[in-house]
C-alpha cells in the first residue's frame, strides 16, 4: 500500500476520544509518532482523529423516540442542546456548526440561523431545538462568556457520531478508570449504580462498596462502540478475573449486550497468560466481523483483559 494511502487509511479508521485535554493532545502527538515517515506522505489537510469526549456519554438523555446531548453550561446555566439525531450524522453536524458559527460573527438573529441550518439539511424540529441553542451561544457571546462553545461542542459529540451504528468499531482498546463505588461523590453514587443495573452489572448488597467503573466501561464499550463479533481489549483491575463483585462479566449474564472473554494478560514482569485464572464464563456465539477494513477505536490505553461482543 502506498505510504499516501496508509496515512489516509488512519485517518480513516484510527479514532482516540479522552475527556481530559492533556491526554488528548499526548495521544494526537502519538498518534503522529506512529505514523513515523509515512507522515511525510500526508495530505495537505490532515484530520488527527483524536478527540476530547466523554466516551461514558453521561450527557445523553432520552427524548421521546428520540435523543438530545446536553452541553452543561457552568456555573448554573441552562444546558446547551443539540439533537443526537444530528450529532450522530457527522457532514450535516459539521454544516449546522459552519452556520451557528456564522451566526455568532455576525450576531444573526435565531430565526435566520434556524432558517440556514434547515436549509444545509436538518429536520425542522432539529433545525428548531439549534435555533433555540444559538441563541443561548450569542447570549453567552455578547456576556463576554468566550467564543469556543462551538469547538466544545464539536469535541463532545464525537462519541455520539462514533457509536452509531455505521461507524462503530472492530478492536476497541482501553484504560479505564478504576475507581470503586465507596469514593465516588453521592451523585455519581447515583450515576453508577442506575448504569450498572441497566446491563445486570450491578451486585449491591456487601458488595455495593467494591463495584467499580471499570465495569461500566467494559459493558458501554462494548454496547455503543463495537461493531458485533467486534473485540474489545481493556486494561483491569486482577479482580476482574474472579471476584464475586465482576461476575456478570465472565458468565454471560451481563444485559443488553454480551462479551465472551477470549484472553487475559498480566503485563507487570513481562506478558503473563492469565487465561486459566478467569472465573466461569458462558461462550456466547459470535458471528464475524461486519467490516472489510477494520476501525480502531482507543479510549484512554491499552488492554489486559480482551473478549469478542455480540448482540443480544
């Protein structure tokens, strides 16, 4: 393959999301890094397709038949909110932006920005709800509240366009976070636990204080992220292989989307095989994958622990 067209086919097909900036701009140089000279063979325009997002999507909220992403405007204002349909449609979002980004250097009014998104292809109700949004953007524009909202809201809703289901991942790797139950705040407390119920995640009982978020990256990756058939490869902690805490993950009774773990590996004196210290497991059918070029997706790291998801 020729370098010009490696370097496109990463661009293509590589994608990174952190919520933190500095990893984010640590992994777009890493990215470049790997390239090594083929980087040299780049286009004259060069997307690195690293972005900061929340990959957990904790702003997504039910609508109706629908979906909205929520924007949180600190200290207390009103969230900004753009529809997921739109989001998840990454040219027509992209063109929505163009125009509320338009609207601001000119301090159009909202009507003729809702009129000028319409027209680049949203629906009207879509078009409607970000007409409304710009003009809480030129609020916070002329209260001297800055002028990024747009590349916020640019970055966050990459991971809304990357679990759709036409861009979806075959190989997504990862270091979560292990952070367990008892030293989260009472909100998050909250967040967790609901997370963890909808997938089957959740023991409660004495085990409530060693649930962790690690367990919800492994079952929302696998749900939002993966193509089916797709693997999914994550650094956890060794209490992923047999405690009672992490069971649903190995015995295939996790819900609304199934991981049969294929491997484990234990990386602190070199690589260890871990596979015949993984608890009970159930081997779930896995139909192949979907994809005649793979997409790799990267949330936060590496792996150690790797399975293969399927729908339910």
């Amino acid at each position: 393959m020729p370098p010009a067209a490696i370097v496109a086919t990463c661009a293509d097909c590589v994608f990174g999301i952190d919520v933190h900036p500095v990893a984010v701009a640590l992994a777009r140089v890493t990215w470049l890094l790997a390239l090594g000279e083929l980087v040299q063979d780049r286009p004259p325009t060069l997307n690195v397709p690293v972005y900061m997002g929340d990959s957990m999507q904790w702003s997504l909220r039910p609508l109706g038949a629908s979906a909205e992403v929520l924007v949180d405007v600190p200290p207390n204002d009103p969230p900004l909110r753009i529809p997921a349909g739109l989001a998840s449609d990454l040219g027509l979002f992209e063109r929505a932006l163009d125009e509320l980004n338009r609207g601001l250097d000119t301090l159009a009014e909202p009507e003729a920005v809702r009129d000028a998104i319409a027209r680049a292809g949203a629906t009207a109700e879509d078009a409607a709800m970000l007409g409304r949004t710009f003009a809480q953007l030129k609020q916070l524009y002329l209260d001297g509240r800055n002028h990024i909202w747009t590349f916020i809201l640019r970055n966050l809703l990459r991971p809304v366009w990357l679990s759709h289901p036409e861009h979806r991942a075959d190989v997504l790797v990862g270091n979560p976070p292990w952070i367990v139950y008892r030293h989260l705040s009472a909100e998050m407390k909250d967040r967790l636990r609901e997370a963890l119920q909808t997938y089957g995640l959740w023991a409660g009982g004495s085990l409530a204080t060693q649930q962790d978020m690690c367990a919800l990256f492994w079952a929302r990756g696998a749900e939002r992220y993966l193509s089916e058939g797709g693997t999914l490869a994550l650094v956890l902690p060794y209490a992923a292989l047999n405690a009672p805490v992490f069971a649903a993950m190995r015995d295939g009774s996790m819900q609304r989307v199934k991981v049969a773990i294929t491997g484990g590996w234990g990386l602190e004196r070199g690589v260890a095989d871990l596979r015949g210290a993984i608890g009970q497991q159930h081997d779930e059918h896995l139909r192949p994958l979907r994809r005649a070029r793979p997409r790799l997706a990267a949330a936060d790291g590496v792996r150690s622990l790797g399975g293969r998801a399927s729908a339910t």
